[in-house]
C-alpha cells in the first residue's frame, strides 16, 4: 500500500504530512514557504512522484458553521490546478479548527509560540491526515 499525503494551505506556508505505508499513522514531513499555489503544487507533485503516493488530502477551512469562506474557495482553486499535475487522487477533507489544535498540542509539548512557527503547519497537517486515516479505518 502507497502513502497518503496531507496538506494544509495557509497564505504563508504551507504544512505537509504523511502516512505510514499502513496507512494508520500520520507523520509531519515539511514546510513549504507559500509563494504562490503554483510553487505549491510544483512542490507537491515532486513529493507524490518521489514517494508514490496514493492520494492527496488536502484540508478544507470551512467555516463554523459549515459554510465555505474565501480560505475554502482558496483551496478549491489549488485542487483544481494541482488534479491535472498528478496522476493520484485528490480529496479535500474538513479542516476546521486543526490550526488550533496544532497550536494547543505543541503548547502542551512546552513549546513557546515563536519556536513553533516553523513546524505549527505540519503539525496541522499531521491532524487533517490523521483524521482522514482515522475515518479509512472505522
């Protein structure tokens, strides 16, 4: 079985997670600096072709209240340019909240603020994939 790549956009960076060849565990893997989505997605494809991946997950910042704001729409158009780059699937998957838990899981690690800024959004990736997988297995 292939891995399972997770995403979370952000304006500045962008954080990437990845699944262990069971598919049971999510894993931080790195942090790309979000010049633009097609540095992204340049960056993203070369990931799924360096390490065979299955499938992209890419979270979806929906609102509270299930809506989706500009943030979503956002992540929509980077679905849309990123399909025709790999020859994997791409799925989007609800993301709400996993930048704060991201920031309370770390903070609870004893990480100050400033340190974390860095691996925050891998961190959040690491929680969309891992809810993902969570929901492959139950």
């Amino acid at each position: 079985m292939n891995q399972i790549l997770g995403l979370d956009l952000g304006a500045a960076r962008t954080g990437v997670a990845l699944s262990d060849e069971l598919r049971m565990l999510a894993h931080p893997l790195e942090t790309i600096e979000s010049g633009s989505t097609e540095t992204v997605a340049r960056r993203v494809q070369k990931i799924v072709a360096e390490r065979k991946v299955d499938c992209v997950v890419v979270g979806l910042p929906k609102q509270m209240n299930g809506a989706l704001g500009l943030a979503a729409e956002n992540a929509q158009h980077f679905v849309e340019k990123l399909r025709p780059l790999i020859s994997c699937e791409v799925v989007t998957w609800d993301e709400r909240l996993s930048t704060v838990a991201a920031e309370r899981a770390l903070r609870d690690a004893g990480k100050k603020t400033r340190e974390t800024r860095g691996i925050r959004d891998q961190v959040a990736a690491q929680i969309i994939l891992q809810s993902y997988l969570d929901r492959l297995h139950a």
